[in-house]
C-alpha cells in the first residue's frame, strides 16, 4: 500500500520501518513509497532484510530516538 513516510511513521509508531521510496519530493511530507518491514528491534528489521535479499531501502525509526527526559551531549574536537 503506497502512502507518505509521514502516514508510515504514524501508523508504525516506536518501531523501525523499510520504507521503500517510489515517488521523491523536496517535500519530506510528500515523499511517497510503501513500508516493505517493520518491527520493534532494529536487529530483527535487518536480520529480516537480509533474508528477504533487500538492500536498496531507507530504514528510519519512528519514533524518539532518545526517550523523554533524557538529554545527549556530542564531544567536538577541534584538533
């Protein structure tokens, strides 16, 4: 079923998604395509991929990458 990433976000929410683009836009909101897998662990996404022989897909995360509350901190070098 062909819909935007964004409908595929929402429908797949807190889990990783294949999502096979078939339509680009310069529009994130507009780009089109169709989830070809999807689960809760990242691993079992790309364990799943790789059986099926899949290797042209964008694979995103659905969700916050880092949970409510919590904060990151990147280190920059200036060598």
């Amino acid at each position: 079923m062909q819909q935007t990433l964004e409908q595929a976000k929402q429908q797949y929410a807190g889990e990783w998604i294949a999502f096979l683009v078939k339509e680009e836009s310069d529009d994130v909101s507009k780009i089109e395509g169709e989830v070809i897998a999807h689960a809760r662990d990242r691993r079992d996404l790309h364990k799943e991929l790789r059986e099926r022989g899949v290797n042209s897909v964008y694979v995103t995360y659905a969700g916050p990458l880092i949970k409510p509350g919590y904060a990151t901190m990147f280190l920059c070098s200036s060598d």
